[in-house]
C-alpha cells in the first residue's frame, strides 16, 4: 500500500487547521470521545468554507446521516447557523454491499418541519467512498425541495467519487453540485475502505455498535429538534 | 434450454446450415461473437432488460409464465423473452445508436426472417417477434415506416432511450418510474433506484434463463429492509396496541406507507414491518417515555437488515 501519506492529496482549500485536524482524527481512532471531538471539530472548519458561499439569511437543510448527526454534522451546523435558518434532514441508512456496487436504502428518516423550503442543501458525510449513502439522501429530498446549490461536504473523498456522484445525475441537478472536503486519498481496500480515510469504520470509532439503522440509535440533534 | 449449452447451439447450427446454408452458420457465428465484445451496449442492453423485468413484474400476476435470457445463440439475441402459457417468444436486439447501427436494412429483415422460422420449427413457438430496440426516437419512427413495408406484423421498432446511470433512466424514463412505483409501493425516487440497482444484480447474475419470480425472489432476498412491498396484499390495520400507543402521546401518529406501519412524529418517521406482534411487546408495556418507545419502534426494523 505504501505510507497513508503518500496515498493523499489536500485539497486547496485545506489549511494547516484542517490537515492538523485530519491528523488528530487519525491518532484518535481507540478514543471515542476524542475522535467524536476532532470529527465535530472538523465539522466547524467545513461549515466555515460553507458559510463563505451561502447567502446570510438563507435557508439551508444541512442533510446527514444517523451516525454524522452529533458530530461532522454538528460542527457544519455550528459554523452556519449565526446567520442563517438552519433545518436538518437525518437519515438513518442501511449501507451494503452487493456484488455490482452497493446501496444503502432508507430504513428510518427525520425531516425538520419547513424542510421543503430550504434554498441550500449541505450535504454531510464523514467519508465518501462509493457515493452511495450521499447519492440515496439527495434522491430522498431533490423533489421535494427546490435548492439554489447542493454542498457536498466531507473530511475526505475517494479519488474520483466526485465525477461518480455527478455522472449519476441528470445535469439539471448535477449542476447543482458543489464539493467541499480537505483531502482526496486514492486507495481503497477490497471491502472498499478507503484508506487512510478517517482511520475505519465510522460508527465504531464514534463509539456506536453499528449503523444506527440496526440499533436504533437516536441522535441527540434528532431528540433536541423534536424538543424529546 | 440453457445458454451456452453446446448440444443446443449444435443443433441450431445444423438446423441453419438445413435450412439457409452454410453462409447463414457463419452469419449466425459471428452475431455471437459480436454480443460478447460489446461493453457500452452492455450498460443500453442490461438497463433495457431491467427495464422489461419491471415493465412484467409491475403487471403481471404469474411472473413464473416469463423467462429471460441474454446473448442466446440467435440471430436476434440480445434478450430474448418467453412467455410459456401461450408459448410466445420475444427476441430483442438493441442498439444504443442514432447512425447507421439502429438503422432498419435489408439485413435485419433477412436475420429477423431467419429467426422467426428458427422459433417455429426449432424452438416450436407458436408465436414468434422480433424486435429492434434503438435508443434515438427519430431512428425508430423511420424504422417502423420501413418494417410496415415488410409486411411482417411480428416485426416491431421500439424506442427505449440510453441514459448511463439508473437515477437518470428513473427521472428520464416516465414508464420505468411507474413500474417500479407499483413494485415499490411508493414514488420515492431512492426507493425506485435501490429496487432498480436490486434487479440489475440479480440480472447480471443469473445472465442464463431466468424465470422472472425467480429473479424477483432473488432480488427481495437480498434488499434489506425489503423494498418490492408492493407486490404484497395490502396491509391490513395494524393492531389495536399500536393504534393505541399512538393515542397516548400527543403528535404521535401512525398510517401505512409503501407496505408498512410509518410511525411519525415531529417529522420522525419510523417505518415498521406489518408482521408485528398481535399483543403489545411486554418490552413496550414497561416504557415510561416516548423516547423509550421510539427507540423501541425504531429497533424493530433491525431483524430485517441482518446480513
């Protein structure tokens, strides 16, 4: 495979907060809440390139998946929301593999009431391999909203995962398309991790047993939101 | 009969070289060979036959009368679709061009010709068609005037258009979208591609006659949760307990969405299998909060998506 290093490129807009953030990520992957507060963290500085292309005032779905919801997706929030009408879409996916591609369907979903107003989305995933999971939440919304832009947000891509979400769309909605992440890493394992990604598997590194679809695990952000 | 079979591929030959002579065996050969290389039209061809699946499946009720195939040892042998109650076999060739390859000539009568008479009096067809699929919908008006000239009523052009990935098929092609609404249960776009991306595997997989409820009961197997639940009876009320809970907490509703039990609540929507317990969970009878019981609802859909 060759050093992890060797096998990333940063994006320009990655400063060293970003790549130092990317870092501690990476040393944090036995500490759950240590890695919960880095990927939070990460999230703020993604929402702070975000915030500088989105309208004060604007309504924005910030658009995440279950296990994103109190951390990546937190930080976004936290960057946005000082300016805007900030509404979240939670997906709760279940993500796997088939032998020509994968899928993640919907099991379980929390739409913010007014969803179907917001002029932005921002879409939030903690790494983007396939474009699967990304590519399912965007159909799950793109008719009933009427978006300006979509952000597609994360940490880190696959190389090429762009290009792949892009050419699934028709160009009206392709179009809409806007990446934001702080790095590209081109190797992925046969199990399609990529590598070094964000150290592994999302959802044991943040301290979940497993896709929250199979546990039925509620955000905090969900519970918050519905005033639970 | 199996693709690939030799003894079957052998007897057609020497039913041909009987038949048309030994020009037409090496004419028949080499359509074969051609089938094999062909990648781009794999993705036009595959999507054409996924696209059939549903069109059938959305429509009919004895999916196990309809077999497909690809590539058969044929003179029109991208598809081909057998219908065993009435003994009618459909034969395909599709071509994802607006040129001179999707355009309607002498030699496609000739191949049509031979295969029509390759049905009846090797395969025993009662009924036998023939059709050209192209993906340019100009082409294919131009071809229907020409294979009205023939005079043969069992050759047709059809128009299915190229798209590359499945999501634009869904939202370009308004037909696929409504057979796969019907074997969803519902219009959700996500929904309709997962379904779709379902039975595309399966058909690459099984690539050798396929019985459709076969593919079908292959494609359920493995969607987890089971997304073709509109192919099921509608549900029937759900049990007084769960009409019950819901009354107890003020915005807590439920109704029945794509062949389940949707429990929502402040935009939280947790879909349920309609298989659910006739008598309240003793694990539900004990929750104190609506955060226990939603945590609960949302847990049952975890047996489903078990690998």
């Amino acid at each position: 495979m060759g050093t992890p290093e060797a096998h990333r490129r940063f994006a320009s807009c990655a400063d060293e907060g970003a790549k130092n953030a990317l870092n501690t990520l990476l040393e944090s992957t036995r500490e759950p809440s240590a890695y919960r507060a880095s990927m939070t963290d990460i999230g703020r500085q993604l929402g702070r390139i975000v915030d500088g292309s989105i309208p004060i005032g604007s309504k924005c779905l910030v658009v995440a998946t279950a296990e994103d919801a109190d951390y990546l997706a937190a930080g976004v929030i936290e960057s946005l929301r000082s300016s805007r009408d900030i509404l979240a879409a939670i997906f709760w996916n279940n993500h796997y593999p088939l032998n020509n591609g994968s899928i993640a369907p919907v099991v379980h979903r929390y739409l913010q009431p007014g969803y179907q107003d917001a002029d932005y989305l921002v879409v939030v995933k903690s790494i983007i391999s396939s474009s699967c999971v990304v590519r399912t939440n965007i159909l799950a919304l793109i008719e009933q909203t009427s978006p300006k832009r979509i952000f597609v947000v994360s940490p880190v891509m696959y190389i090429g995962a762009e290009n792949a979400l892009r050419d699934e769309f028709p160009p009206a909605i392709a179009d809409l398309f806007e990446f934001v992440y702080f790095a590209v890493d081109d190797y992925r394992t046969k199990t399609g991790e990529v590598r070094p990604g964000i150290g592994g598997q999302v959802y044991q590194l943040l301290g979940l047993e497993d896709q929250p679809a199979r546990t039925g695990f509620m955000p905090q952000l969900v519970k918050t939101l519905m005033a639970l | 009969m199996m693709l690939g079979d030799g003894a079957e591929t052998e007897a057609i030959e020497a039913f041909v070289e009987q038949q048309f002579g030994g020009d037409a065996v090496i004419q028949l050969r080499s359509i074969r060979t051609g089938g094999d290389n062909n990648q781009k039209g794999g993705v036009y061809e595959n999507f054409f036959a996924v696209a059939k699946i549903c069109e059938i499946v959305a429509s009919e009720d004895n999916l196990a009368d309809f077999t497909l195939s690809a590539q058969e040892f044929s003179y029109v042998d991208d598809l081909c679709l057998r219908q065993r109650s009435n003994n009618t076999k459909t034969n395909y060739q599709a071509k994802n061009s607006s040129g001179d390859a999707a355009r309607w000539t002498p030699t496609h009568a000739e191949r049509f010709a031979r295969q029509t008479v390759i049905d009846r009096d090797f395969h025993r067809v009662d009924t036998s068609n023939q059709v050209l699929v192209v993906s340019c919908p100009s082409m294919a008006e131009a071809n229907r005037h020409k294979i009205s000239q023939c005079g043969r009523a069992s050759f047709r052009c059809e128009y299915f258009p190229y798209f590359p990935a499945s999501v634009q098929l869904i939202f370009g092609e308004d037909t696929v979208r409504e057979n796969l609404k019907v074997i969803c249960g519902s219009d959700d776009v996500s929904t309709a591609n997962a379904v779709f991306t379902l039975l595309l595997g399966v058909w690459h997989s099984a690539q050798a006659a396929a019985r459709l409820d076969d593919l079908v009961r292959q494609a359920r197997h493995i969607s987890k949760p089971d997304l073709f639940l509109g192919l099921d009876p509608t549900p029937g009320p759900p049990p007084p307990w769960l009409t019950g809970l819901c009354s107890q907490y003020a915005g807590l509703e439920l109704h029945i969405e794509a062949g389940r039990y949707v429990v929502t609540y402040r935009g939280l929507s947790i879909a349920m299998k309609v298989e659910i317990e006739a008598q309240m969970p003793a694990a539900l009878a004990t929750a104190q909060t609506l955060n226990q019981v939603l945590s609960y609802l949302m847990l049952q859909a975890a047996p489903e998506l078990a690998n």
